[in-house]
C-alpha cells in the first residue's frame, strides 16, 4: 500500500514538473510571450523619435526667441532718427534742430516783446527749443502708435483668411499693403521691400518691432519668424496671435472705461486750487496782489506750485495703468 502510494506521488509529482517546463515549449506559449513582448517594446522605439524630434524643435524655439530678445536688448535706446520715423514724420534731423531752434528763438523774442527780462525769455526760449519739439514729436507717435493697434488685428486677419484660402504669406501681406489704411499699410510694404532686397520674410516681419515698438508688433514678427525657422501651421498660429490682440485691445477698452472716473476725479482736484485762485482774484484783487508783489509770496507761489506739480505726478503714476 505504501509502494502504491509512494508512486502515485512521484508520479504526479514528474508530471507537474514536466507540465511547468515541458508543456509551454511544446505549445507555443513561450514564443508566443515572447513575440507580445517584442511587440510591447516596439512603442517606445517607435515614440522615442518622435519625443526626439519633438525636443529638438522645442530647443531650436527656444534659442529663436533667445536671439530675438538680445536683439531687442541691444536696440531698446532709440536714436532721434528712428523716433522721428515712427512719429510718420519724414524729417531729417537737421530739419528737427532747426525748427527745434526756431521755436526757441520766437519764444525768446515773445518773452522780451512782452517785457518780460532776460533771464524768463532764456527760460522760454530753452522750453519752447528743447521741450516743446519733443513733447510734439511723443504725442505724434503716441497717435501713430493708437491707429497702428486700432487696424493690426483686421490685418492679421485678413493674412489668416489668405493662407487658409490658399494664398502665399508674402501675397497677404501684399494685400495688406494695398488695402489697408495708414501707419498699416506703410509699415506693412516697409516688409516686402525689405523682403525684396534679398531679406528673409521671417526677419523682414521681425523688424517690424523696430519702427512699431508695440507688443503686438512683436509677437507678429515672433510668430512669423519661428515659423519660418522651425515650420509649423501658420495660420492657425496667427489665429491664435489674433485671439489675442483682439483680448488685449478688449483689455485695454475695459481698463481705460474704469479707470476714467479716477481720472475726472484728479482733474478735478488738480484744477481746483488754480480756479479758487482764479475766482479770489477776480472778487477780492487786493487780497491777492500781495503774493505777486512781495517776496515772501514769490516764495509761497514758488512752493504751491511745487507741491502742486508732485501732486499731480503722484496722481498721474495712480491712474496710469500698465497693460
């Protein structure tokens, strides 16, 4: 009985030794794990250049806007030309110092006309000479600057719909050039001509920035110029660049709507004193003459005018907001 028994058990026990090692080689089983295995390891072989490619590109974006913002560094100090320029002036800079000069010496001349002295026609003449060209020169830009970003989205929506329809990039920007209304379409046929003197279109568009010192500006010149170097979809990169210069300028309508009451308010109190003074002189002139006739109200005019110019600064750097 316990001969019986002692073989059942070995004998079960060689066949589940063989059933282990001997059954899955005669099956198949083996090959076929290992076939699923080859198979599973074919996905990252597969994906790895992709990945690859994927961070090649990302680093060849990344040394692309590297350069453009040293560009840009090195640039950031604008020469009287290239303010003249964009302030759509066509002056050359001795046609600036000599109408600089002529205010100058008209204000001098009013100032001794009036009886005024010496010492306040110098003061006149060197804030009609030196202040005033460049005071008209900022706002001449500034205005430029307004209509440039008034139109700049149109436009680039205009070269969305072009390449979407099948047009080249440098056939929309023709079209621009043609159609659209001014500081757009000067600064748009400045590239192409700059692009047909042999320039790449990417940089042509890049150097946009440079007679248009504008965020939007820039991100235009950027999203050209990494396409150009790195590929991609163009239109529906500059879709996105238009999504966002239309929320920018949504932006910048909201922030301006709220901020106008702030405004009323410092104007109101900035012109407050001067019009008290105004109405007291008018009323009571004998109460008043004192400050223009002594000297110690020359030194409190003096100083009410320079507690009054900090207060207005101080109130124009609250108001004015950054976006």
């Amino acid at each position: 009985m316990n001969a019986y028994l002692i073989f059942t058990l070995v004998t079960l026990a060689i066949g589940g030794v063989a059933w282990v090692f001997v059954y899955p080689l005669l099956s198949g089983e083996r090959q076929a794990e290992r076939r699923m295995a080859s198979v599973a390891q074919a996905q990252p072989m597969a994906s790895r250049p992709a990945r690859s490619t994927q961070r090649m590109r990302r680093e060849q974006v990344q040394e692309t806007l590297k350069e453009i913002e040293g560009r840009q560094k090195k640039a950031k100090r604008l020469p009287l030309a290239t303010r003249i320029s964009q302030a759509g002036l066509t002056w050359s800079k001795r046609r600036f110092f000599v109408t600089a000069g002529a205010f100058g010496v008209a204000a001098f001349l009013a100032v001794l006309a009036v009886g005024g002295g010496v010492l306040p026609a110098l003061g006149a003449a060197f804030a009609a000479g030196c202040g005033l060209p460049l005071w008209l020169l900022s706002f001449l830009r500034k205005r430029r600057l307004a209509r440039f970003l008034s139109g700049f989205p149109d436009a680039v929506d205009v070269i969305v719909r072009g390449i979407k329809a099948g047009l080249p990039l440098l056939d929309s920007l023709k079209l621009i050039a043609e159609e659209s209304q001014e500081p757009i379409r000067g600064e748009f046929r400045a590239i192409i001509e700059t692009q047909a003197i042999g320039m790449p279109i990417g940089e042509a568009c890049l150097r946009l920035y440079e007679r248009m010192p504008v965020p939007e500006a820039n991100f235009f010149g950027i999203v050209v110029f990494i396409q150009q170097r790195a590929g991609g979809n163009l239109s529906e990169a500059l879709g996105n660049l238009s999504r966002v210069l239309r929320d920018r300028k949504r932006m910048k309508a909201k922030i301006q709507a709220v901020s106008m009451e702030a405004k009323a308010s410092a104007t109101i109190i900035g012109a407050l004193p001067p019009m008290v003074m105004i109405l007291v002189y008018i009323t009571s002139p004998n109460y008043m003459t004192v400050l223009f006739t002594e000297p110690v109200g020359h030194v409190m005019l003096a100083g009410c005018a320079a507690w009054m110019s900090i207060g207005v600064l101080v109130m124009r750097k609250m108001i004015n907001f950054d976006f």
